[in-house]
C-alpha cells in the first residue's frame, strides 16, 4: 500500500453480490406483528463485520499522513489500513475480536418487540456459526460459553435498544465493540479533586485527557470517544456509546461543544500516544460530546472509547419494500 493514501474498497455491487438476502426479499409491512427482520439483520451482521466505514478509513489516512515515515506509529496505521482492504475483500471480519453486538431499533407503531427480538437473536446465532461473528458471551462467573452468542435468559447479549418513533420505516443501527475499548471506558464523578476538575467543560476537559492517558494503546488506539456530560450513571454510559454511531465527519449541532471537540482532539493528539501506544501524532480520530439533564446533587461525565475499528452500519426498511445500508 502506498504511505498516506486512502484504501480502495471492493465496489458495492460486489459486496451485493454476495448478499444472503434474495434478490427479491423485502419486508411485509401489511402486517408489522408479523414482519420477519431475521434475514435483513443477518445481511447487516455480514457487512458490519467485515466493511469499515469510509469516514473512519479517511481519518486513519489522514493520521498516516501526520505520523513520521517508518515509525512504529506509521507502520500500525498501514497495517491498519492493508487490514481494512484484505477483510473487505475477503469478506472476513475486520478483527478477530468481533465484539459485543449492540442494536438500536426504532420503529413505528405496530412492530412486536418480543418477535423483533427473537429474530434479531436468530440472525445473531447464525452469522456466529458463519464465523462472521466470535464467540463472544460468557456467562460472568463460570466463563460458561455457549458458542452462539447468545444469552439463554434473553437479557445481556446481544444487547437490543428498542424505540418507538412516528416514521413509518424501520430502523436498525449495529455495532460491534471490542472487549479492549470497553475496558478503557470511565467514568467520572465532579468534583473530583485528585484531578482537580470542577463542574464545568474544564473539569470535563481534565477527565477525558485522564481517560485518554490512562488507556494508552490498550483501547487499539487511535481510538473515538463518546462522552456524555450529565444523565445519571446508566443513562451517561448509554448515550456516550450510542455518540459512537455518529460519522466523524458530523458536527455537533451546540456551537459551544463544538468548539471544545475540535479544540481538545488537537490537544490529545500531542499526548504521543500513538496507534496502538507505539508513539506519534494519531491518538484520537474523533470525540463526540452531549450535554445531558441531571439531579443537581450529581454531575458524571461518562466516556466510551471505541477502537480504530470503529464497525458501525445503520439498516433502514421502509414501507414500500425500500432496503438501505449505510
């Protein structure tokens, strides 16, 4: 691959090509009780796993760009690269560590969520006996793994937001998290006076630098961070990882945050972290940031850190037939 450029995927109609769905397959919204989502998810499983999306390509070249010719670091982001095109070409998954599968469905009126489950299970199950997914879900104690990624009591894995809006499509966001970037997540309690942080982005500022350093290369920098400003402690760490879904190329709607995102993702990119903690100019691709509603005795800032193998991909079904991937 030559230094800095950005990777040629295979064309779309290639990876259509080697659909599971038929030709012809599309959703019976008639009757959205019975409306059978099994073989769209298992379609969306497939890409997800295996196709990077482009935004989060761009950025690693552009972090190539910057880092020194032969470094470690610039060797990790063209390695990183030459990765992204043999697993799209392949169709094999991007990383051994396929993750946990999380959904976000939205839909309208009228979709059972119990039968939208089951079937999203099924299409979990059978992408891991395609090998497209690992063997990820253990039971917490024993270690009990029951080889189909699936949690027999229907609660933890694969983990399934359900909400219900007033467009008449169906949508359906996935993504795959790595067990490293998960373990670097935080989450933070202000004041905090061993870092000095008050409520304020100041002291929101100290935490996320906080979490950056203590992650090093352990969260497969150059990482993404999703930080939720407020909420309560599980509504924080909810919507920091649904922040991750968003493309980095985005630009927060609050001018404010805004501004504080493109300021400190400069400045943690002279940490010298680096890919993978090897060193360089590429420690972070993106940062997201929300402010949220809180109790006034409680300010968290909850952080999410996603791997440089960032797969994400939305699926939209709408009532004529309409299938997208995005």
């Amino acid at each position: 691959m030559t230094s800095c450029s950005v990777p040629t995927l295979t064309p779309i109609e290639a990876v259509e090509a080697q659909s599971v769905l038929p030709a012809d397959w599309q959703a019976d919204f008639q009757n959205l009780a019975a409306v059978d989502l099994q073989p769209a998810v298992l379609e969306l499983i497939r890409r997800t796993s295996s196709r990077l999306p482009q935004d989060v390509i761009e950025a690693l070249a552009a972090g190539r760009a910057t880092e020194t010719k032969d470094s470690r670091g610039a060797n990790a982001l063209d390695t990183m690269l030459e990765n992204v095109v043999l697993a799209d070409s392949h169709g094999a998954p991007l990383c051994q560590d396929t993750g946990t599968v999380i959904f976000w469905v939205r839909h309208p009126f009228g979709l059972s969520q119990r039968r939208a489950k089951a079937q999203i299970r099924q299409a979990v199950a059978e992408a891991t006996k395609r090998s497209w997914l690992r063997p990820n879900c253990v039971s917490a104690l024993a270690a009990k793994n029951p080889g189909n990624n699936l949690d027999p009591f229907g609660e933890s894995h694969p983990v399934i937001h359900f909400e219900e809006w007033e467009h008449p499509t169906v949508e359906i966001q996935i993504m795959l998290k790595g067990g490293g970037c998960e373990n670097v997540g935080a989450q933070y309690r202000l004041p905090d006076v061993a870092l000095g942080a008050g409520r304020d982005l100041k002291g929101v500022r100290k935490c996320i630098i906080d979490a950056v350093v203590k992650a090093q290369g352990q969260g497969c920098s150059p990482g993404i961070l999703g930080v939720a400003i407020g909420g309560d402690r599980v509504v924080g760490y909810e919507r920091s990882k649904e922040l991750l879904l968003r493309k980095l190329t985005d630009t927060n709607p609050n001018a404010e945050l805004a501004a504080f995102e493109s300021a400190l993702l400069a400045d943690l990119n002279t940490l010298g972290i680096g890919p993978m903690g090897y060193g360089g100019a590429t420690t972070v691709l993106g940062l997201f940031v929300e402010e949220l509603w809180r109790h006034p005795a409680s300010f968290y800032v909850s952080i999410s850190y996603m791997c440089w193998s960032s797969r994400r991909m939305t699926l939209t079904l709408d009532a004529q037939g309409g299938i997208a991937f995005q």
